[in-house]
C-alpha cells in the first residue's frame, strides 16, 4: 500500500465531543422536567428537530442550541420562559467555552505520524467554533492543512483531495465516524482507519457495504495507530493485518 497522506477527523477522534453533548441534554432535560414534560416524548421530539435543522443551520453546538430552543418551545406548547430559554443559551455557551479534553495518545500519534506523512485535519461544523477548538487543543502545529467543511460528503472530500492534489488512493483517513470519515472516503477509492468511540451520535452510524469493507481498518485506540500504518503500509492489501477487519458498525 502505497498511502502517503492522512486525513483526521478532530470530534470523538482527537478530542472529547459527544460526552458534551449529552451532559446538555441532561441539563436539558432537568429544565423541561420542570415544565412536567415526559421525557420519553421530549427526547424523541428533540432527535427529531436536531436532524430536520441540519439542513438549514449545519452541525455543530449552534444548531444544537437553536434546536433546543425550537423544541422547549415546541414541547411546553409556548409556555418555556424567558429564565428557561437563557439557560438553553448558557448550556450552548458552556458547551462552546468547554476546554478541549483531548483523547488519550492524541499529541503522540500525530507527532509519530507528522514526520513521514502530511496530515489533513478535516472537520465539519461551525467554523469559529471548529477553529477556536483547534487552536486550544494545542495541536494545529502537527498538520499541513486544516480543513473546515459544512458536511463530510463524497463531493466535500473529492475537493479538498483535488486542492491538495492528491489521489485518493494515496489517501488514509482516521475517524470515529462511519458516515462522515469513513464511508465517502472508501466509497472514492481511498482508505480508512475507524477508531469506535465510546460515545457516537446515532445519526453517525452507517452499515459499510461488503464489496468496500477490505478498504476499512479498525484499531481500538489513538496509540496503535503509528505502527498500524506501519503495517500496512508494509503489506499487500490482501494480506491479513494485525487489526481486525471492520464489521458492519
Ligand atoms: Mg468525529
């Protein structure tokens, strides 16, 4: 395998993210609780605004929050207050002020791999947030570009490969997510490594089809990674790897 770039996710694979999220919704849920709001019902109708709003306002924690808002009004049929909404407003500032945690291995596998490979960072999500995360987490140094995008599509990735000029089979990308890092990226002819995070969002998961799973890889943790690149980098593709094979996910 000839792979010369490599391509990282930065939510759920470089730093913590999801866990962020669902300490809001927590909070979330004690303020509708106080309205006498089932829960059950509200959770189901919060899923719901999150992934019909994607369209209009993006990934991110600012979609997140006006989302949160359209749906404590949604639910308590108007009755939320203007206190209720000022702390959905606090819980979205909270998340955005949040430090960045970084996964364990993060700082060690990139300045393994910045030395032999150029790195990409590609992330989607709102652009100041995503740069202001960048910055603080200490990172940005380890990569040769960094590329913020509004969704990670097959057309989004076949762009930034053109600008960089790469081919995509000289492409590697690393993520927690099978929809976003993985599947466009095999799905082009490149290559992918899934890192399962203990938290993904559900919208997330997607099932690899059979005829693309001998493009994905799986290594358990950030600190494998170095020497599993080695690996395959030294092997033919149709030889068995260290790491298992990626099931359906
Ligand atoms: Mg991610």
């Amino acid at each position: 395998m000839d792979i010369h770039w490599i391509g990282f996710d930065a939510d759920d694979t470089l730093w913590v993210n999801e866990r962020l999220y669902r300490e809001a919704r927590t909070r979330f849920d004690a303020l509708l609780a106080s309205y006498g709001i089932d829960l059950a019902v509200a959770n189901r109708r919060v899923d719901e605004i999150e992934v019909q709003n994607l369209q209009w306002y993006g990934y991110g924690v600012m979609s997140f929050g006006l989302s949160l808002i359209e749906a404590a009004v949604d639910l308590t049929q108007g009755r939320i207050s203007g206190q209720g909404i000022s702390q959905v407003l606090e819980l979205t500032k909270d998340m955005i002020t949040a430090e960045v945690e970084l996964l364990e291995g993060a700082e060690q596998a990139l300045a393994e791999l910045s030395s032999a490979h150029p790195l990409l960072l590609i992330t989607k999500g709102e652009p100041n947030h995503q740069h202001s995360k960048i910055e603080r987490s200490g990172l940005r140094r380890h990569f040769r570009q960094v590329e913020i995008v509004p969704d990670k599509t097959p057309a989004s990735y076949a762009e930034i490969l053109k600008r960089q000029a790469v081919e995509p089979e000289r492409f590697l990308m690393v993520g927690n997510s099978l929809k976003s890092d993985i599947l466009p990226v095999v799905a082009m002819g490149g290559w992918a490594i899934h890192i399962p995070s203990d938290l993904t969002w559900e919208h997330e998961v997607v099932e690899i089809p059979p005829e693309l799973r001998s493009r994905v890889f799986e290594v358990a943790a950030l600190s494998e990674l170095a020497p599993f690149i080695d690996t395959l980098k030294g092997s033919g593709t149709d030889r068995e790897t260290p790491a298992r094979r990626a099931g359906t996910g």
